[in-house]
C-alpha cells in the first residue's frame, strides 16, 4: 500500500509543478554587504550560483555572517503549457537566520529573523508575460548556527474573484483525499491513482480547455464518492511570546505592542478572527504604557474575539519553581484577570514549558482551571507521548482534562492541516482539532496572508470547514464528547529533551531557591508580628516582591537559557527581592523579640537572643553568630537560666539551640565570661546560611600525605572517612544501626564528563555524555576547618581541569547528616561534572521530591519511556532506601539527579555557551548533604530535614533590650506561634487575606501521602475559621471543629481568625 500511495504522490506532485516553481537553484549570491543601489544595478560583477547542501539548504557560515541572495525572474507566458496571465504571483520563503530583509524591485517588502522565518510575500497581483522583478535578500546568520534558506518557492494561484483553481489547489486537495485513504481506506488507493492517472496531461499546451476539464472530472468524481464528514477543523489565533529569551524584556514590550495591534487590526478586517493570549505579567504592562491598546483588547473580550488563558502569572518553569511559587503564579495571575477582564481563566495555557511536575493538577483546579493545554512532549527525543486528549490524574487523585495540541508557530496550510486532522481523528475518534495560526517565540499571531488563505479554502469540499473558536468553547464541547472514556495520566508530564535545565545557570537556581524561601520566612513573620504586637503588615511590598520572583521564573530565564543581558535584569531582581525580604523579616523578628517579657538575665549585663524557628515542627540546630571581639569568650544560658554547651572557631560562635517550638521562638541569654561592657560584637548569621565558614583553623592544618586514618569526623551517630588520596568519602558508617553507609566506590566523587555536540546547548545533555568521562579532580589538600565539641569540619581542595573545588565535609554533633559545603571557581566550557554516591545495597526506585509532593522513579529502566527519563529533575532531595535502611541526598539549590539500583548522582555545573557564553563561569556556592537513615524516607522524615537544610534557624540579637526598658511586653519566653502537630503536614503560607485585611490564610500539604487531620495550636489565640481554595474563595464551614481531615498530597488552605 505504501508503494501505492507514493506513486499517486509523485502524480499529485507532478500536478503542483504546473502552478509552482522552486527557486532555491536560481539565486546568486555574494557575502559581500553590498549597499541597496548596488545591489539592483547592474554595476557589480561578482555574484556566483549558489550550491544547495545536502539538507537542500542555500546555507553559509555561522556567526552573524551577511550574505546578499538575487534572482530575476522574467514571467513566462505558460508553466509546462498552463498559461500563466492573469494569475497572482507570491514567493513563499522560509529561512533560519538572526535578521532577514526581502526586497522586490528595489523595496524592502518584509523583515524577519530567527522566529518570524517564513512568509508568503505577493509579488504581482496579476502578471503579464515578458514582465521582469528583480527579488534579492539580505541575510544575516545566527551567531550560534549556520544560516539557511530553506526554500523558497514561487506560486502562481487564480485570483480570488474567479471560479477557477489553479493546478496547485487542486493538488493539495488530491494529497488531502490520498493521505486520508491511506490511513481510512487503504483498499481504496488503487482506484484512486487510476483516477489519478486520468489528468489529461497530453492537452498541454494546446488545449487548456480539455486539461482543466479532466481536473474538475476528477474532482466531481471525487465529491460525489466521498462522502462529507461534517467536520471541522477549529481555528484560534496565537502568537507564543517568550517574555525574555534571545532578546531582553524591553524587546518583549515592543513585541508584544506589535503583536497585540496586528491582532486588533486584524480583527476589524476578518470578523471571523479569534485570538487567545497569556501571561497577566504582560497585560499589566501594556496597560500601564498603553492605556489605548488595553481598552481595545478588552473591548474584544467583551465581544468574546479575544480569549484571556493561562491563569498564571507568567508562563513558568514547572519543574523546579516550590509548590508557593505555583501557588502564587495562579493567585495573582487570576486575581488580575478577574479585576480586568471580569472573569478568571479557565485554560492553563502553557505550550513551551520544559516539562510539567506530577502535582500541578492539584494546583491547577484548586485555582479555578479547568483545562490544561500544552504542545511541547511532541519535542520529545525519544517517544511520542501516547495521548493527545485525556486526564491528567495528580497524586492525590485531582484530575484535570488536558489536551496536547497541535504545534504552535504555524501558518494556514490545508495539506499540513487536512493530515493533522486525520492523524487526530486516528487517534482520538474525534472529528473536530484545534490549529493554532499565528507567528510565535518573538510575537507576530496571524497574518493577513493567513486569514486570506482560510477563507480561499472555504470553498474547497475536501478540506473539513475551517471555524474561529476559543480555547474554553472548544475544549468544553470535547470533554463533553469524550467525557469519562479519556485515558487517564497519573504520572509526571516528563519532556524528554531540555535535560539540562535543571543545572544550567545555577546562579539563577540558587537565587530563586533562597528568595522563595525568604519571602516566606518574610510574610510568615511579618503576619505573626501584626497578630502578635500590631506591626503594619507590608501587603503591597511583599507582592511587588513575589511578582519580581514570579518574573524571573519564565520558561527561558530560570532555566538559564537566555542571553546574558537577561540575567542583568534578573539579577537585580533578585537583589531587590532579597533587600526588601530581608527588611521584612528582620524588622518582623525584632518586633515580636521585643514583645517578649524577659525574665531576670542569669548574670548581670547578659544580652538575650531570641532563636526563631521558621518551620512548622520543634528543632534543636546549631545557632553560628560572627564575632566580631574575636578576642572575647561567651557562654550561653538557656530561657530556664542553665549554662549550655558552645564552640568558638575565629570569628564565629556557636551554641545548640535545642527544642525551638515549630513557628515559634525561645529565649537565650548571652554573658561574656570576663565583666566587660555591653556591646557584643555578635551578629546573628541570618541570612547567609548556605556561606562557607572562613574562620581562622582550631587545629594546625595538615597535610594530605597523613594516615588516611587521620581524615575522619565522627559524632554519636556517625563515623566518616574520607580517602586521604582523593578527597573522596570513603566511608559513612552508621554507628547507631551498626550499617556501612558506601559501597566500594565511596561518596562524592567529582565525576565530570565530555558534554558538547548539543544545538540546543543551555537547554540539552549529550544522551551520551557518560561514554565521554574525563579523569577524576586531582587532590591539592586536606585540612581540618575545626575540631570541637559541636561541629568538626574538613576541607578538602581539588582541582578538575581549570576549575578549584573547595569542601568542607561538616558533621554536627546533633544529627547523622553530612553536609558537603562547596564552593567552586569555574572555568569549563562544555563540561558537566556530578557528585556521584555508590551506597551498600540497591533499591528498585528512588523517591524524589517535586513541588508539594513526591514521586517514585524506577533505578532498573524497562520500558523505552523509563530509559528516556536518563537525567530528572527533583527539588530538596532523593532517597534510596531497601530493606528498611536508605540514605537521602539533600541539596540547597541543586535540581538535577540520575540514579541507579546502588547509586544517586547530583548534577552540579555544566559549561554551555549558547546563548550565554559564560554561562556559569566564575564562583559558585551551594551545599548538599547525605544522610543515612533507618526506614523509610517517611519514617526518617526527609521531608523535614530538606526544609531545615534551607530554612535554618533564626538568632535575632537584642542588644538594646533589658528587663528595665522594656513596655507592655507580653509574650513567654519560649513561644509557640503557629504550631501544627501532625508530622505529616508542612506549612508552606501564612499571610494576609487578598480581600479582608483582618483575616489570614494558612496553607499546608500532606507529605507523606497518609490521611491525618489539621490541629493548628497558637499562643496568640488565632483559630482555623474555614476552608478556601488557592483564590482564598470559600469551600465549606468548618462548624468550628478542632480538627480538619486532610487527604493523603492534599495542598490545604484555610482562613484563619
């Protein structure tokens, strides 16, 4: 059958080039960038034919090189013998170059680039015979790619006010009717190319009459045999507009002007247009700058021609942003779209995220979304997802009607459309898809050429009827045909393709890593100091706050796959987020550190500190402050009077804050041991958490060529060698369980690896990068950091190629996690390095954690789709557990794991140069830890300890505060804030109200993936009032229950009163 129908393809194809002519051949060209006069005289000599390479490209060299392309060509009376006067001539062009100019006798007609890269630009609308155009293009090639033209083609078409087609219409309606017989019929396919065969071909030039003749026969035949379906195929204007990616935000203002008044333009001369947009983030802009162009949109979505999707703020990054950042992402992109447009969006429109993690249909109809859409698993590299309608099913059970839609960036082209449609209906059974028209990536939407196009294809009986829709109306009437029967997706929506995403730019990943969690540390203390003492709660500043963080986790910029101007601006961003958090809370935890009644200090001139514990569980952590008096000794006393233990390394202090009650604070008392004037020289060290110790050594350093022996750190808990010859760890040994923690190969292994050859080079790993390891780091030293009774560290230098490695292996006498302190100047271009742990025994799965969730991933790949998922992304930590023994690797910025049944590696850096070419380059900082456990990860509680490792303590100092000055102080000594007892439940906000300045909100979500109930327990008297959604709209009253039962993964909102 497939010989059969490539016969009747070679026919139709033979019809087509009796109305189209390829003119790749034809051009000349020079690299030489000639001015515009010369280029249209005839005074320069030096074009030369080009030659078209193997892709059947007219290509040239990378790297923003010019080449001027000219032809003329001179109107033949007749193509083949089919007269040619009369008719509408266009050149249909598409290229892959970084800027684009077509001239046409001397006028510059369009421009483009890399996204707006193809058009079909008229050229006469009526052409005589002997007449003459000169055509030329000028060029440039993408700094990063070789530049193309990838065809041009001219097209001769019937003017629009005949009854005549021409023999390239009729082509594409015989290639509509054979594809769908292939698929449909394919028994039917030899009667088709008999009739076929019936074009009379032998009447040209003679007797057009007889040839166009045999064309309309065929095509009666045709109608009267194939029955009409009565289908269609539903149309929605689009432009996809990245907010910064190969250009900055400025240029998104100007694009998205453009795009928006093309669209509005569009609409006054094609009443059938429909257009949808996105992106809140963007609205406001544009009515805030253009107060006119926003009253017109709005007029459309009065009158229902312009959709507002997406629901979300901007269109995010989806894998590696926390569960609040999705939560906020709906709530203050629906809320505007509510307040402008009057209604919330009901599509979450999202076709170019890099991926979707398993919880976002919780979060998605939490938030009033009742559809998802997106298009980018067909990027898949591997497998083709298995469905393009079904329901997405979240771990708790939430499940939401999705739709994989057709490409974006498309023209109008029937043939290309017909088969889309026929393939949907293979593999739906449903008859009516969505195509999506419009310029996108840079902006654009639909054409005028477009929209020509559809309506000259109306007339056509082969193609189904083209209908402007929206997104809602067509996905509602779909879901009401399929319904139920839908398959149903309870997985992770995984791309298989932009791997490395995870780590590229992990300046960005560590910045939206801290500003996530010091916003909420900010609001939640900032809500608590309005409750607790009446402290003006910062509304306006912690939303200004959160937008600039919501911004800066667009699709293309906290992957780190944009240019390096982008990252100026989120830089500053970040900057400015961590100025006005860090503002927030400071002054937050000083105004309820001032409400508490201090007790009578243990000594005279003793100084209290308040120690705050910003997460929902009692913890006991080492509380480190800089001294500045490095000659001063301190002892501490705890809020019962009694001494405690503590260590002084240089410039830092430490002292074991234990049982600090979960959101909530306890008294301590800081004496200097000689009497001596008040002023301590003490900083709490609150915000630089994830810093390196530079303090002076305890001990005298010494050098790698000591006994291995030497190179230990041991606790209650734990003993840890590391190899004297590597750095490496060479072993963990639990002391408590009596269990070998690494296996022969040891821990943290700085594995780095060969990873170039990628065109998409920020965005993807080699699949083969493993075949391509390089040799290991080499060891420049080891020596100890400190020795005492509450923390002992190691540091251990390496250098990998051109790239130093410092470590600090740090054990604390409290815990059985090793943190692993890094910081790294890195220099390497197209190198990815990993931290590889080889642990004493195998598990089937790991279990990682996503945003408000977990998911189980295969170590033994069986199936195409479980290979593919080579390198995935997770948030604070994966655990490998067997046998009721595991170990979890925690990080504090990192997002990319690979694992095997005895393995777990965390990607760490990578070197790409495109589109930043120092992506990367220059100093880095981060921490992951390990830590062995018995049971599962459950039942060790991972989930707490990839909190606490972000989120450590809080010392406020209060150097000014003594029993005699304080006033109208009424808060304990040790306080209990916001408690919530279930082990299970983690509170991820507390906040102000969007709408009632005298209500706040508390939202959880089970960990765990067991049912408990909410207790929330507070000394400030405040109590759960009744549930609401993620909009803070109303479920049902609670009827005033001590308790609420929540679902296993259920995220969990309530007012509080």
């Amino acid at each position: 059958m497939e010989s059969q129908y490539l016969k009747i393809v070679s026919q139709i194809n033979q019809l087509r080039n009796f109305s189209q002519i390829d003119g790749r051949s034809l051009w000349r060209y020079t690299h030489i960038d000639l001015p515009l006069s010369e280029v249209f005289a005839d005074t320069y000599t030096g074009w030369q034919p080009v030659e078209i390479n193997e892709k059947g490209h007219v290509g040239w060299a990378a790297g923003k090189q010019v080449i001027w392309l000219k032809q003329e060509i001179v109107i033949p009376a007749t193509l083949k013998g089919y007269p040619l006067s009369g008719l509408v001539l266009r050149i249909a062009l598409r290229w892959w170059t970084n800027f684009a100019q077509i001239y046409i006798n001397g006028k510059l007609v369009q421009e483009g680039d890399l996204f707006e890269c193809a058009a079909r630009i008229l050229v006469s609308n009526s052409v005589t015979p002997g007449e003459t155009y000169a055509i030329a293009l000028r060029l440039v090639s993408p700094s990063h790619d070789t530049g193309a033209l990838v065809h041009s083609t001219y097209i001769y078409e019937q003017p629009n006010d005949t009854n005549k087609l021409e023999p390239g219409f009729i082509a594409d309606e015989l290639e509509m009717v054979s594809y769908s017989l292939s698929k449909f019929h394919p028994e039917k396919l030899e009667e088709f190319n008999q009739l076929v065969h019936q074009i009379d071909w032998e009447s040209l030039p003679d007797n057009i009459e007889e040839f166009e003749l045999s064309l309309t026969s065929i095509r009666n035949y045709l109608q009267s045999k194939i029955q009409n379906p009565k289908s269609k195929i539903h149309l929605l204007g689009h432009s996809h507009l990245d907010m910064a990616w190969l250009w900055d935000i400025e240029e998104t203002w100007k694009a998205a002007q453009r795009t928006f008044t093309s669209a509005l333009n569009l609409m006054q001369e094609f009443p059938e247009l429909t257009f949808c947009h996105s992106t809140p983030a963007l609205y406001e802009w544009i009515e805030t700058h253009r107060p006119d162009l926003f009253t017109q949109i709005k007029q459309q979505v009065i009158a229902g021609r312009w959709e507002v999707v997406g629901g979300m703020w901007i269109e995010p990054e989806l894998n590696i942003i926390g569960g609040e950042s999705i939560v906020r992402q709906l709530l203050y992109g629906q809320a505007y779209t509510k307040d402008k447009f009057g209604e919330i969006a009901t599509v979450a429109w999202l076709p170019d995220t890099f991926g979707f993690c398993w919880q976002l249909p919780q979060f998605l109809k939490q938030a009033g979304i009742e559809f998802f859409v997106t298009q980018k698993l067909l990027w898949n590299d591997t497998n083709q997802f298995p469905h393009e309608v079904f329901w997405w099913e979240a771990p708790d059970g939430t499940r939401i009607f999705s739709l994989m839609s057709a490409p974006i960036g498309e023209g109008i082209e029937p043939p290309k459309m017909s088969k889309y449609a026929v393939d949907w209906l293979e593999k739906t059974g449903l008859k009516n898809p969505l195509w999506l028209p419009g310029v996108g990536d840079r902006g654009g939407g639909p054409t005028r050429d477009m929209l020509e196009v559809a309506r000259r294809w109306q007339v056509s009986p082969f193609l189904s009827k083209l209908e402007f829709t929206t997104a809602a109306s067509y996905l509602n009437a779909i879901a009401q045909e399929i319904g139920d029967t839908a398959p149903v997706w309870r997985d992770e929506l995984y791309l298989e393709f932009h791997r490395g995403c995870y780590t590229t730019h992990a300046d960005q990943k560590l910045a939206n890593r801290r500003c996530e969690d010091l916003l909420y540390q900010a609001e939640l203390f900032a809500s608590l100091a309005a409750l607790a003492c009446g402290q003006p709660y910062p509304k306006t500043e912690l939303e200004s706050a959160w937008k600039q963080i919501l911004f800066n986790q667009f699709h293309d910029i906290l992957p780190g796959t944009a240019i390096p101007s982008v990252y100026v601006d989120a830089n500053r961003d970040w900057e400015q987020v961590k100025q006005v958090g860090s503002q927030i809370l400071q002054q937050s935890l000083e105004a309820i550190a001032n409400s508490i009644h201090l007790p009578q200090p243990p000594q005279p001139n003793a100084i209290p500190i308040v120690v705050f514990n910003p997460l929902n569980w009692e913890r006991s952590e080492l509380v480190t402050l800089l001294n500045k008096k490095a000659q001063a000794t301190w002892k501490i006393y705890d809020s019962s009077g009694d001494q405690i233990p503590t260590q002084s390394t240089g410039e830092e202090f430490l002292f074991l804050a234990e049982s600090i009650p979960g959101v909530g604070y306890k008294l301590f008392w800081l004496a200097e041991k000689a009497d001596g004037e008040r002023e301590t020289g003490l900083q709490g060290h609150t915000y630089s958490h994830y810093n390196i110790s530079t303090a002076e050594k305890t001990l005298k350093n010494q050098t790698i060529n000591l006994p291995p022996k030497i190179w230990e750190l041991e606790n209650q808990f734990v003993r840890v060698t590391i190899d004297s010859k590597t750095g490496n760890l060479a072993s963990i040994f639990d002391k408590i369980n009596r269990q070998e923690v690494l296996g022969s190969s040891g821990g943290n292994q700085l594995q780095s690896f060969t990873d170039e050859g990628q065109y998409w080079d920020a965005w993807n790993i080699d699949p083969n990068y493993q075949q391509k390891q390089l040799p290991e780091s080499k060891l420049i030293s080891i020596e100890w950091r400190e020795s005492g009774e509450l923390r002992q560290s190691i540091r251990v230098k390496r250098l990998l190629d051109n790239s130093e490695f410092i470590q600090d292996y740090i054990l604390t006498c409290n815990s059985p996690i090793l943190k692993i302190a890094t910081q790294v100047d890195w220099r390497e271009r197209h190198i990815f390095v990993k931290a590889a742990f080889d642990f004493n025994w195998s598990a089937d799965a790991v279990t990682y954690e996503i945003p408000c969730g977990v998911i189980s991933r295969t170590t033994r790949p069986q199936t195409p789709e479980e290979k593919a998922k080579w390198e995935v992304p997770a948030f604070r930590w994966a655990d490998l557990t067997s046998n009721n023994y595991g170990v979890s690797l925690l990080n504090d910025s990192k997002y990319g794991y690979d694992a095997k049944p005895g393995q777990l590696r965390l990607s760490l850096l990578r070197g790409a140069t495109w589109p930043d070419p120092q992506a990367d380059v220059g100093h880095q900082e981060f921490t992951y830890a390990v830590y062995p456990h018995l049971g599962n990860w459950q039942e060790a509680q991972t989930v707490r300890r990839g909190y606490e490792l972000n989120q450590p303590i809080l010392p406020v100092i209060l150097a000014n505060l003594t029993t005699e000055n304080q006033t109208q102080n009424g808060l304990p000594s040790v306080g209990k804030l916001l408690s919530i007892p279930a082990e299970n439940l983690v509170l991820v906000s507390f906040k102000q109200s969007e709408t009632d300045n005298r209500t706040w909100v508390l939202r959880c979500y089970e960990s765990h993936g067991v049912a408990t109930k909410l207790t929330l327990e507070s000394d400030l008297g405040i109590s759960l009032f009744e549930p609401v959604d993620l909009l803070e709209r109303p479920k049902t009253k609670l009827s005033k229950k001590p308790n609420f039962p929540i679902n296993p993964w259920e995220i969990a909102t309530f007012t509080i009163l």
